[in-house]
C-alpha cells in the first residue's frame, strides 16, 4: 500500500515550501514538501517531543524578545 502524505492547509496551492507527514506503522514519516526523496522517519513520541521542544523555544524567544525590548510590553 502506498504511502499517503498530507500537509497542512497553511501550505498553499503549490505545496513546495511545507512539511509533509505519513503514517506508516509503527512510525511517522516526515519530508520537506520541495525534497520529497528525503524521509525522516520517527515514533509517534519522537514527533510529540519535537514538536514540544520547538513550542518552548519558540515561547523562550518570545520572552527573551519582550524582556530586551521593553516598548513591546507597552512601557514606552
């Protein structure tokens, strides 16, 4: 059975420029949309802990990003 590949809706007509994910049991499959030929393939816990650890960057970043700038928090 071939592999079905699906991309969020965020990705355009074009779908180049987008992570695409599979299922293919016991893993999920991830390639970039434009490099179809390279997979990444993972457990299910694997994506979850990635996916988190990129939520906390991406929220410590933020903050770094507040506390540098102090007009961001409406104090200038």
């Amino acid at each position: 059975m071939p592999v079905q590949w699906q991309k969020s809706s965020f990705s355009g007509v074009e779908g180049g420029n987008c992570v695409e994910v599979a299922l293919a049991q016991p893993r999920l499959l991830l390639r970039e949309g434009d490099s179809p030929g390279k997979v990444l393939a993972m457990a299910p816990r694997g994506l979850l802990a990635l996916i988190r650890h990129i939520k906390s960057e991406r929220q410590r970043d933020a903050c770094a990003c507040t506390l540098d700038n102090p007009t961001s928090r409406g104090e200038g």
